[in-house]
C-alpha cells in the first residue's frame, strides 16, 4: 500500500530506473575511515552493529577467527572518545562452545552497553548475550532456544534508560520453519515476549520510544514484516509496509523510531531482469498508522545497493549504510535523509583496502556518528570503522 501522495513519484522513479542513478545534491558531510586493529591470535574479523551513547562511549560487536583456537567466537571494539580497542572482558564464546557472534548493541547509558547474537552448537545457534558495566565488569546469558523451537537467534537489541529494560529480537527455528523471536530484558531474565507467528520470518531490527511502544521490522518471506509492542504484547494487524512496483521482494534490516508517531526503516529491494539480480535500498515512514514510501534513493553503482543499519537524530536528519558495487568491488556506501530529499555519501576505502561493507551506524550529540563494517585486505577482513561529521 503506498499513500497516494506519493504513489505518482514512485510509479515514475520505478518506471524509468535510470532517473534514480541521478544523485542528490552532493553532501557536506565529511567522512573518514580507520582500519581497527585486530586482537592477538585473531586474523580475520569483522563488526556488525555499533551503538554510541556519547563521542567518548561506542560499542562495535562481531566476530573474530582465533588462530590459536582454531574457532571463530564474538567480539567487541569499543570507542574512548580516542582510539578503538578490544575489551578484556569480552566473552568469545560460552565454555565449551564455539562459533559466537554478536549482531546488536545498545548503549543507553554511559555506563551499559547490551549486546546480542547466538552461539554454536551441534544443533545450530542459540541466543546469547552480553553486557558491558563501565570498563571492566562483563556479564554473558544463555538466552537459549525458547520451548517448541530448535534453534533461535537475536539481531538486534534497544534499552531504554527505564530500569535497564531492553527488548532484543531476531528469530527462532520452529519445525524447520523460521519464525519472529523477541524477548525482554529487565535485570531478572530474557522472558519471550512472542511475536506474531508469520512464516520463513526473521526480526532483524529494533527501536524503542520507551517500555510501552517499540517497532520490530524485518521480513516474511518475500515481503518486509512490521510488528508494534504496546507493553504487553506485540501486534501485526498494522498496516504493512509495501513492496514498491515492480520489485519482487523486500527486506527491512533497520528501523530508528524518533517518537510513537515518526519511524524510519530501511532496507534492500530485489528483482530478477535477464537472470541478473538487482538490488536497490529504500527505506519507509512510519507515521503511526500508515507507512511512506521514500523517494529517490541514490545507491551510487551499478546495479547492486544494499541498505542495513539506521540512526536518525529527528524527522529531519537520518543516517542509512551498507553496500554497493563499482564493478567487482565492494564498496560501503551511505545516505543522508534531510526530511524530504536524500543526499548521496562519498565514504572512500580505508588505505590501502580492496574493498568494504558498512552494517551499521550510530549518531550521538549533534556534530559525530559512527559507523562500523569490515574492510578486505588480500582476501581477509579486517574491522572497519567509519566517522562522519556533517
């Protein structure tokens, strides 16, 4: 469903494709790479998320090869307001277990930071998460497979400064299907707070006002999923948000909700043309009761964008990453939403890289953000960080 304000531009930015090939007014924005380094015995890693709280306090989670293990477990660089480094305390992995990896952080205070993903078994992941008190204090959780599923994951987390509450979501393994997971977080456990059942479904995003009000997005099979959370319970009976046009399929992989009545999502549109696969980003609006459709945004290559992680500082300054292609090269890219025109990024390669990926970005106070992905370096990757200032 697309409003009808905006049904005409959209209709015509899908028809002829190549208008969307003309950038926004080029941005001001000044954008600067920093190729972290690895921890010792670790050759190859990457982040995921990134959550700041201020310019002295971010967390960037992921995941690390250990050459001396043999094993690929979870990690953490985190932001001093003057270099990037590995916490001591950062769990690898649960006692025995393997393959950990941590998707979402949230920073709701300058003292916590929660973040979550799963961990390996000879049965597929768990839930799992960690929490970081301070500069030294860390604490894990076997979030588990609730009842009735086989395996279950979490992507994404957002705490409010309430009581350290967090709701975290991702999705769990039902009888080979994959459903919506969500659980709480409230300093006594990780009770499952079930969403709507839906099909071949994944939560992949997460934003929350306050207790009582959080947007989930992510995708149902071919389509992008939107559940809302009153405080009791989780509800899919809102309007969802659409598949633009032609486009045979969607996703929506991030969401930043600036109140109950302003949310932004964004993700990546796909279709097939002469057995080569497009892919666009987008993102929505969603104003409380019904979804919008943005217009016109840039990807900057060929024919390839993806659009992952979101920060939004009001209804008039939105920050989107991921990926495009120039040729064969992986290439981060970015946009900026400046409340009714999106401007495309020039983000270069870190020195000397063969290419890159953004997953996400945080924006704090009103003059930084972070962004945070993997750079390639002779085949292997190497943890990336991104600092914009507008």
């Amino acid at each position: 469903m697309i409003p009808s304000r905006a049904a005409r531009s959209v209709v015509l930015a899908l028809l002829l494709p190549a208008l969307l090939l003309l950038p926004s007014a080029a941005s001001a924005a000044t954008w600067s790479a920093s190729s972290l380094t690895n921890p010792p015995n670790v050759n190859s890693s990457a982040l995921f998320g990134v959550s700041c709280f201020s310019a002295t306090v971010c967390n960037a989670p992921g995941q690390a090869f250990n050459t001396s293990t043999g094993t690929w477990g979870a990690t953490v660089q985190r932001w001093n307001g003057s270099g990037w480094s590995v916490p001591s305390g950062v769990v690898p992995n649960p006692a025995g277990r393997k393959n950990g990896i941590l998707f979402g952080a949230h920073c709701a205070v300058e003292t916590m930071c929660m973040m979550v993903g799963s961990y390996g078994t000879s049965g597929g992941q768990v839930a799992w998460a960690q929490r970081q008190v301070g500069s030294s204090e860390w604490t894990e959780w076997n979030v588990g497979v609730p009842a009735g599923a086989t395996r279950s994951e979490l992507n994404d987390i957002w705490c409010t400064t309430e009581s350290n509450w967090c709701m975290s979501v991702g999705w769990k393994m039902v009888s080979g299907d994959s459903k919506p997971y969500a659980v709480r977080f409230d300093t006594v456990g990780w009770p499952e707070t079930f969403p709507v059942s839906k099909s071949n479904a994944t939560l992949k995003g997460v934003s929350c006002v306050s207790k009582t009000y959080c947007l989930a997005v992510g995708s149902t099979g071919a389509s992008p999923l939107a559940q809302l959370w009153n405080g009791t319970s989780w509800s899919a009976a809102i309007p969802q948000p659409p598949v633009p046009g032609s486009w045979g399929s969607a996703v929506l992989n991030g969401v930043h909700c600036v109140s109950t009545t302003w949310c932004m999502a964004s993700g990546s549109l796909t279709r097939n043309e002469g057995g080569t696969n497009y892919w666009r980003p987008f993102a929505d609006i969603w104003n409380g009761t019904s979804w919008t459709t943005t217009t016109g945004v840039p990807w900057g290559f060929n024919n390839e964008g993806l659009a992952y992680g979101i920060s939004c500082r009001s209804t008039t300054e939105c920050w989107i990453v991921g990926e495009g292609r120039s040729g064969s090269i992986l290439r981060p890219w970015g946009v900026r939403w400046t409340g009714s025109t999106w401007e495309i990024q020039s983000i270069a390669l870190a020195p000397g890289a063969e290419g890159a990926q953004l997953r996400d970005i945080s924006c704090f106070a009103s003059s930084s953000c972070k962004a945070a992905g993997w750079s390639l370096f002779g085949g292997t990757k190497q943890p990336l960080a991104e600092t914009v200032t507008p």
